[in-house]
C-alpha cells in the first residue's frame, strides 16, 4: 500500500509539472513575441496559404477536365466527320 501511494503521490507530483509546463505553452502561445507563437502563427498562415492554393488547383483541375471532356466530344465529332467526306470523296471518284 505504501509503494502505490508512493507511486500515486509521483505520479500527481508529474501531473502538476506536465499542466504547468502546458500552461506556459498556452501563455507562450497567447504572446506574439514569443518564438513558439512566432513559428505557430507562421505554421497557421502557410496552411491557409497551402489550402488556398488547393482550392485554386482544385477548380483549375475540373476546368481543365470540362475542358478535355469538350475537346473529346469535338474529336469524336471531327472523326465522324472525316469519315463522311472520306466516304463522299470515294464516292466521286
């Protein structure tokens, strides 16, 4: 019983050391000159930079994809065509 209250009374010890050091985390993190806050804030910024630049890539990629799908229908189209003046130009001859 004495060495799990030992133990208890360590573990509680390290729990107060381990929410005092969060603690001064969540301070740093509130303080704009700290150098944690520093590269937090700058982490936040390049991640909406990053979510911004998805979201760009994103439409330009179903633009693209609209794109390809109009150019295919064209092509499909063109061959058809193609294979009717062939067909009249054999016939002609």
């Amino acid at each position: 019983v004495a060495s799990l209250q030992d133990e208890k009374n360590s573990l509680l010890s390290e729990n107060e050391v381990m929410n005092d050091r969060l603690e001064q985390l969540d301070d740093s993190l509130d303080d704009p000159n700290t150098v944690v806050a520093k590269k937090y804030f700058h982490a936040q910024l390049q991640l909406e930079q990053l979510q911004e630049e998805n979201f760009r890539l994103e439409a330009a990629k179903d633009d693209y994809r609209v794109h390809c799908e109009d150019l295919e229908k064209q092509l499909i189209e063109l061959q058809h065509r193609n294979n009717e003046l062939t067909s009249l130009a054999e016939e002609s001859r």
